[in-house]
C-alpha cells in the first residue's frame, strides 16, 4: 500500500512539474490586445514592439523595447503554474507601479504558440500570444 502511494504521488508530481516545465524556454512576442475599462482597445502590434520572454524552472525575465530600438521596459520574478491558471510575481519592474503585482492569466500552448489571457473581474482584459525560439542562432533580438 505504501509503494502504491509513493507511486501516485511522484506521478502525480512529475506531471504536474512536466506541465509547468511545457513553458520553460525562450520565447518572443507575437502580439497583444487590450480592451480597457473605458472599452478602448488597443493592438499592441501596431505599437510595434521587440520583446522576449526567458523562463527557467522558477523564473521568468520579460525585456522589452521600442522599434527604434531604446529600452520600454523589464519585468522579472517567480511564476506559478496551476492547471491552465499563470500566475507571474513581478519582484522587479522597471515600471515601479508594477512592482509587487501578480497577474494571473489563462494560458494555452497551441504548437509553437504561448497564448496568455487575464482572468477574473480585472478592469482591462489582455491577450498576448508569443512563440517559441527554437535553436542556436535564431536571430533573437533584444
């Protein structure tokens, strides 16, 4: 009986680490919508920006910048994963209003997609979809 638990707990475990390890890699951005609390929209597409997303097993790192190529801004911190809920803890940002927030979003891996959406009562709804940067020398920008 004590073997049969042992057995259900690490493959429990290793499933849950397995789901979450789905994430760890580098990614770039795609895009980003945001339908505001005044129902603005705005497609950060046509802001055109550069941005990268780096997660490990523990943390995740987010720098973006401008098309002419100056500093937006960073954000970095411990991430959770809970079934399909993202939960990012923004120790640092360079944004300093951010700073200590934890947005939790709904999030989908379709291929080579990362597709993250806000959840629950927030007064902005956001969507950004990224996409996986596979191999040595792909042309990743910062």
């Amino acid at each position: 009986m004590k073997l049969l638990c042992l057995l259900v707990f690490v493959t429990s475990l290793s499933s849950l680490c397995a789901f979450g390890q789905s994430l760890v890699g580098t990614w770039q951005f795609v895009s980003a919508k945001e339908t505001q609390a005044d129902g603005t929209v705005v497609e950060y597409t046509d802001l055109d920006l550069r941005s990268n997303k780096i997660v490990n097993n523990d943390y995740f790192c987010v720098v973006t910048r401008n098309s002419d190529g100056s500093f937006r801004h960073a954000i970095l911190g411990p991430y959770r994963v809970e079934g399909d809920l993202y939960t990012e803890i923004l120790e640092y940002s360079s944004n300093t209003a951010w700073t200590g927030s934890r947005p939790v979003y709904r999030y989908e891996l379709d291929g080579d997609l990362w597709i993250i959406r806000t959840t629950g009562s927030t007064r902005e709804k956001r969507e950004e979809v990224w996409r996986r940067v596979t191999g040595v020398g792909t042309g990743v920008e910062f």
